[in-house]
C-alpha cells in the first residue's frame, strides 16, 4: 500500500511519500534514527553503516532488520562478499506516520469542505468527482453571421486545469466547437467566448442577467452602464433555457482579452468573483482585466459588477 503525507501550506496542498507504522517503537531509537539520517543521504551496505558509526556490524545489522520488518527499509542492491550476501539499504520514505482512524475519506471531499462556496457555484457542471458538463468554444474557422473566427477557444485550457483541482476527466471528450453543440438537448454547459466568435453564446445572450448588445461598438449592458473596453469580461450563471435542471456558465469577452480576463477571475480571484453568489438561479459578475506588471499581459482584475 503506497502512502503518502498531505500538507496545506498558503492555501496549496503538497505532499510527500510516507510510511505507515504499527507503532512508534519501531523508529524510537537513536541507532535507528542515525541510520536513516545516514542511509537517505545515500544507500549503504550494513558495513559501511557500522563502520560510519564506530559500531559492531551485528549490532548495527540488528537494527536494520527491524526497520526492515517494518517496511521502513528496502534493499537496492545484492552483492556476494566471502560466501554471504551483503546487502544496500535505503529508506521507503522518511515520513512516518501511525493510525488508529478506520475513517478514511477520497481527497476532493477534502477540496469540497475547503472550498464549499465555489463549488457550489460549479454544481451542476461538477459532480460526484465527475465533469457533468460539456465545455464549448467557438469555431477556429469562419463562422456564423460574421464570419468570426474565434480567438479566444485557448483560454479553456487554463480554465480547464482549474475544474481539473476538483474532477476527474469523464469517458466523453470533454470540449466541442459552438458549431456541433445542440442547445435544445439542455445539457449542462460551459461556453467560452463572445457571441461573434461563440454561436451558443448568441443563442444564451437573450437568458442572460447581463447581455452583450446587438451591434457595434459591441458592449456589455450591466445595471450601471454598457462596457465597451476590450479588456472587460463577464462571468455568468443561468439555468438552461431548455432544461430547468441544467445549468450554463457562460464566460466570455467583449473581445479576446476581455474572454482572458474572465477565466483569470473565476480561476484566480473567484472569492471576489462569487462575493455575492448565494445560489440564485441567474448570476453575473463583470470584471476588467489589468496588466500590473508592465509586461503587456493581463495578469489581475477588477469586479465592476
């Protein structure tokens, strides 16, 4: 049985091989301690330990057995010496750990108590540890009533890697272009890009609690005003309009930068994103994208709305 030490450290989870332990004894000793100091520096055969040490081989090969018998230790090498078998050791791990919990729980239940708002707001697109959704990006090619090519489809990837902290791929492909997508099947969707270059964010535009205006200059009418910045980005969550029990979650730009600056906002700074989400059937956020370290990309964001 593999085991393995798990650790949160600024808000990250790190971890690191171990060993399981019937009990403590079997490490609690200074020769022993010694041992696996010297031994994780470097593999050795008992008579280098003991001669390391200053100690008689037999005593120093009693204490290897024991770490032996208690799978502390493993031999990586065999050599014939005089008629016998001298035998390398290293360590398994150099964490060691003892248990007397018959409870025993999958990481992501881990990932859900910690963060419960979020995914919240990501049910219904994951659930049980499984993607239940599609992920739709605009056609490459030209398409639509425009003639768009979308340009902004590769910004999934990182949103993506984000949904990837708390699911499992699924037996289906995961991403489609707006082209091959059916929305009146009302399959929980996640739809990346603006309604020019993403057809199913047309479709949606009318659902949704903040929409894109129908002509140019191209903008997004919130409750304060129409946003016309490239850099502005909207996220938003609405039920199906063909199925009450599905969800869209729609994510998208007034052009490729402003699509860029809403997945940096729901997969960085999604606590000031979902600051008023509470489980309402329509949500939206508007965000602006800034580049604040001068090097001509947007790195962080501003909630307008």
């Amino acid at each position: 049985m593999k085991a393995y030490l798990l650790k949160e450290e600024k808000n990250r989870l790190y971890y690191s091989p171990a060993v399981f332990l019937k009990s403590m004894k079997a490490i609690s000793h200074p020769i022993k301690e010694r041992i696996l100091e010297m031994l994780n520096k470097k593999p050795m055969y008992s008579m280098e330990i003991a001669k390391k040490l200053g100690m008689q081989e037999q005593k120093v090969y009693y204490h290897i057995n024991h770490l032996v018998d208690a799978g502390i230790l493993e031999v990586v090498e065999r050599k014939e010496i005089r008629g016998t078998t001298a035998k390398k050791y290293k360590p398994v791990a150099m964490n060691f750990c003892v248990s007397m919990s018959k409870e025993w729980h999958e990481l992501h239940r881990l990932m859900e108590k910690k963060d419960k708002h979020l995914l919240e707001f990501l049910s219904p697109f994951i659930q049980n540890n499984e993607l239940q959704a599609k992920i739709v990006v605009g056609s490459p090619d030209p398409h639509g009533p425009h003639k768009a090519r979308a340009r902004d489809g590769h910004y999934g990837i990182d949103l993506a890697v984000f949904l990837g902290q708390y699911c499992t791929i699924g037996k289906k492909f995961s991403v489609n272009v707006d082209v091959d997508v059916d929305l009146e099947k009302g399959e929980n969707l996640i739809v990346v890009g603006g309604p020019v270059t993403n057809l199913i964010g047309a479709k949606i535009n009318e659902y949704l609690p903040a929409k894109y205006t129908d002509k140019k200059p191209w903008g997004i009418q919130g409750k304060m005003k129409v946003y016309t910045d490239d850099n502005i980005g909207i996220i938003s969550r609405i039920t199906h309009p063909h199925n009450p029990n599905a969800k869209i979650l729609y994510i998208a730009g007034i052009r490729f930068s402003g699509t860029k600056a809403a997945v940096i906002a729901l997969t960085r700074f999604w606590p000031q994103v979902l600051q008023r989400f509470t489980g309402q059937k329509s949500f939206y956020s508007i965000v602006e994208g800034f580049d604040m370290d001068g090097d001509g990309r947007i790195d962080s964001v501003e909630v307008l709305e």
